[in-house]
C-alpha cells in the first residue's frame, strides 16, 4: 500500500511539473527570426526551402517564428495565410546589407535560407544548392 501512495504522489508531482512547465513556457514564448533568400537563382529551391520550413515548424514548440525574405519582413508565420506567401517575389541578389534590415530583431536565434554565397555574423545559415 506505501508504494502505490508513493507512486501516486510521484506521478501527482510530476503531472504537476509538466503542466507549470506547459503554462510557463506558453506563455514566455522565445522569437525566432527566419529570413529566406528568394534570388531568382534560387527559384528552383523555393518548394525544397518550403519543406524546410514545415519541417522546422512541426518540431519547434513554445516559439514564435517571425519570417522575413531579403526584400520585405513578413512578419509572424502564424498570421500568413500559407507558406507559399513567403516565395512570391523572385528576382535580385542578396547580399549582407539585405539583412541590415533585421538588426534590430530582438529574436535570440536568426536562421537564414539561402545558397550560402554569404555568411553574416550571428546568423544560422542553411543552404540549399
């Protein structure tokens, strides 16, 4: 009779944990900004890029990704109508100053998409040839 008292308390304390840790985390919500180079010479990408993001989004919790291209900042993934909003304009070459733009983003973590031609400082780059 102690362990099953003791186990009902473990398993008590530790639903309680996981559910302080649920509100907690839901409600103190980490940015993440995620830029995706939309270059002409990158068109042939946008559905591998598009499959990326889906990825990264299915396997990221208590985040709120904010999304930019090299032209414009979008703004939250959530409040676009779909993801394909993101690649509708294709034409240009990025360079490092495009990203000026985002310098004062308070996201802890910036994830650039691109072809990788270019490596900013503070930034993750994943590339797609």
């Amino acid at each position: 009779m102690k362990f099953l008292v003791a186990f009902s308390v473990f398993a008590l304390l530790h639903l309680a944990g996981w559910a302080g840790a649920h509100v907690w985390l839901s409600r103190h919500q980490s940015e993440v900004l995620l830029v995706v180079d939309t270059s002409y010479g990158l068109k042939p990408h946008f559905t591998d890029m598009e499959d990326w993001i889906s990825r990264f989004v299915a396997r990221t919790r208590y985040k709120t990704i904010t999304v930019g291209t090299d032209k414009a900042l979008l703004g939250p993934l959530d409040s676009l109508p779909s993801q394909s909003v993101i690649f509708r304009t294709a034409f240009g070459r990025m360079t490092e100053e495009n990203l000026a733009r985002y310098a004062t983003s308070t996201a802890k973590r910036r994830i650039l998409l691109s072809d990788g031609s270019i490596d900013p400082a503070g930034w993750e780059v994943v590339e797609f040839k």
